[in-house]
C-alpha cells in the first residue's frame, strides 16, 4: 500500500473520530450478523464464513439519517474466511483460501428523500490475519475436517476498500416497502452493482438498516419504533465486477457478473429480535461449478 494511500484511509478514519468527538456524539446502537454456509448449504465451501460487530455513533437519533455527511458514524470491524472447496486438501486448480479482516468507518446520511452512505475500509488479507487457524480451531470444536491450507492462502496484503451506497424507499401500501440502492466499491474488490430490496411488516420504522457486504442481507444498527411481529424482507441485486484481490491468482479467472438472491424473517419481542435469512449466491469464477446458500442469524436480547 502506497504513503498517500496510507494517508488517504488515516485522514478518513481520524477525521471521523475528531468529528464525532468534537460533536460531543454519543452511542446509538450496535449490530452485530454472522454468515455461515452451515446455515444455507452446509457445504463448507467459497464464501464459508463472516462476522460483522458495527457501532453507530452521533449527536441524536431522530428516526431518519441525518442530512449533514459524516455527523452519525459507523465503526465496522469484520471477519471473513472464503475458502477453497475442500479445506483440507486444496486442490492446486481452486481458488485460494482468503482470510479477511476489516476496520472501518462509514457515514450514513441523506439528500433530499435519497439516503447514502460512504465508508472506508482498511481490509487485512492473507497468513497475517491468523484466521485460518481460528477456523481450524472452530472446525476441531464443531467435528468438520481440519483447515489446511499453508502456502495455500492470498498473499499478505492491507487493501483500502471505499464503498458508496444510494437508495431511496418507496411505499407499497399497508406495510410494504420497496428500496431500490445502487453501490459501487473500489479496493478488495472492485464493483457496481444495482438492485432492491422489498420488506413487508414492521422491521426498519424509523431504524438505521445496515448492508452487508457479502449477502446484502440487513441488519440493524439503530433501533427504531421497535413494532412487534414478524417481517418478511426480499432482496436481490447484480454486479459487475472490475477486479478482485481475492482472484488474483494463475489460473483462476474471475466472471464478469455476479448475482444474489435473499429472504429473510425478522421476528421482534417486546425485548428482543431474532433474524434469519437466506442467500444464493452466483458464481464468482469461471471454474466454480455452481452457486451456493449461505445463511445469515442476528439476535439481539434484553434484560
């Protein structure tokens, strides 16, 4: 990574800390998701496993994103490992085993009805990330095969990764709702993609959804009017993909597009919420032999 590259991530990430201090910001809410292919497809393969903790921070919370940029903050660290289809034998001809560790900070805000967000991300690859062993230490605990994959992995490498998001919310009647966004994003890997999503029930009144980078799936990061019931949440986009760092390697070519298609249930208590959902996933190189469903769980409890 280049000295003005450095600077570029530092001057962000610093100066979204010194605006949220100097603001006198305050907590506003946490999410937190996970992603496990033990929860789809249970196939142990590609895009295996993720791990998402955000904390969102601002002066007030008062339904819907501020209009001003950068005065509510998100501070993301993320954990993913995508692996090759057999974990303890890789096959010289699969893709290479990615172990991807993320911090970030994203600002979430609004023009007009169109809400945005823009974050940047200092994303970790390769042996340095020790992740290939923290998988290998779940596998020994949860009875799968063991994770080998030494001189099997990307190479050691800091990418920094900037992500922009737009959509705008439309009503369907009743309580549908249907969220057309398009993203683009430059680092790790380098895409736009456009696509919508559609939930119906009570789920995101007056909340701060956030996005996840791997199904698309939603979680959330700043409560709202919390109404009880279960919401069903509809979604699917398409992408193409400019370059990947987690492809870059001879032999393996990347496809051009790729595809996700997910569905989710949301159930809200009187002091708690549970989410479930599920993701097909396209593609991602031409040797794949075909796509995979990964499925995503978020809980949170109150006591």
């Amino acid at each position: 990574m280049t000295f003005p590259r450095v600077l570029l991530v530092l001057t962000f990430l610093l100066g979204a800390t010194a605006s949220a201090m100097a603001d006198g910001h305050r907590s506003l809410g946490w999410g937190i998701l996970t992603n496990n292919d033990a929860l789809g497809d249970n196939q142990d393969r590609w895009r295996s496993a993720s791990f998402v903790v955000s904390h969102l921070r601002g002066s007030d919370w008062s339904g819907q994103r501020p209009v001003r940029f950068g005065e509510l903050i998100e501070y993301r660290i993320r954990a993913e490992m995508i692996t090759p289809v057999n974990v303890a034998a890789p096959r010289a001809s699969d893709r290479r085993y990615v172990g991807a560790l993320s911090f970030g900070a994203h600002t979430h805000f609004r023009k007009g009805a169109t809400q945005m967000s823009l974050g940047l991300d200092l994303v970790f690859v390769g042996p340095q990330t020790k992740l290939d062993q923290l998988q290998d230490e779940l596998h020994g605990i949860f009875g799968p095969s063991p994770v080998n994959v030494d001189g099997f992995q990307v190479d050691n490498a800091v990418y920094p990764t900037v992500t922009f998001e737009a959509g705008r919310e439309y009503a369907l009647g009743g309580s549908g709702n249907l969220r057309p966004f398009v993203e683009m994003q430059a680092g790790a890997e380098t895409l736009a993609r456009i696509g919508a999503d559609v939930t119906f029930g009570g789920v995101g009144q007056g909340a701060l959804l956030l996005r996840d980078s791997t199904t698309g799936q939603f979680y959330t990061g700043i409560r709202g009017d919390r109404p009880g019931g279960l919401s069903l949440m509809l979604g699917g986009d398409v992408a193409y993909v400019a370059d990947s760092r987690y492809l870059d390697t001879p032999g393996i070519a990347k496809k051009d597009m790729r595809a996700r298609f997910r569905a989710g249930l949301h159930q809200q208590f009187k002091h708690g919420a549970l989410f479930y959902g599920a993701t097909y996933l396209s593609e991602e190189y031409e040797t794949q032999p075909e796509g995979q469903f990964v499925g995503s769980l978020s809980a949170r409890f109150e006591f």
